[in-house]
C-alpha cells in the first residue's frame, strides 16, 4: 500500500527556515516524480517543486526558485523540500505527492498519491 507521510511545517518569522519531510512506503514503480504542492486558503493547490526518481530532474515553481531546494534520500525514502528566505505568502499547507513521471510533473492532476498535508505559518 502506498503511503505518503510529510512533516516539519510550524510557525515561522518571515526570513527564517524550514525544511519539510515526505516519507514515502510501498511504490513499486521503477519511474516516478515526487511533488511538492501548496494550497492556502481560497486558493487552488499550487505546483512548488518536484524531483524524478533518479534526482537529477528538478523543476521549481518561479515563486520559490532561489529559495527553496528539492531533494532526495533513497536509502530513507525520503523526499525534502529546505525553504528558505520564508515570506508570508508562503503560508499555505504543503502536500507532498507521486506521479508516474510522464509529462513535466507541474500539474496536481498528474499526480495519483498524496500525504496528508503539513501547515507551514510565517508571520510578518
């Protein structure tokens, strides 16, 4: 069964750090992109960051790029998402999700598996 756990959101000053974790259990496929989305409220859930199963495939959102860095550890399988530089419209909960790794991976509708979300808060 496949299962997506992501942690590390809390409440943060703007220019503080973040790093958020998605833990990830029971994908067998041998290609696939891990995705970092985010949705505030009244908002639509928005594309961030994604990474391919390889690492060496990483696109960012023109919103975070600079800031925030995508990676990977497959020994954990743990996929990371260091945010950086925190401003408030950087508030909003961050999903962390898999595709199969067709297309660019922008898209919330290429992807099948999501966790449960995390909140990230940061005050001005």
């Amino acid at each position: 069964q496949v299962q997506l756990v992501e942690s590390g959101g809390g409440l943060v000053q703007a220019g503080g750090s973040l790093r958020l974790s998605c833990a990830a259990s029971g994908w067998t496929f041998p290609y696939y992109y891990s995705g970092w989305f985010r949705q505030a409220p009244g908002k639509d859930r928005e594309f961030v960051a994604r990474i391919d199963e390889s690492g060496r495939s990483i696109l960012y959102a023109d919103s975070v790029k600079g800031r925030f860095t995508i990676s990977r550890d497959s020994a954990n399988n743990t996929v990371y998402l260091q945010m950086n530089r925190l401003e408030p419209e950087d508030t909003a909960v961050y999903y962390c999700a898999r595709s199969n790794g067709y297309a660019l991976g922008v898209s919330r509708a290429q992807y099948t598996y999501w966790g449960q979300g995390t909140q990230v808060a940061v005050s001005s």
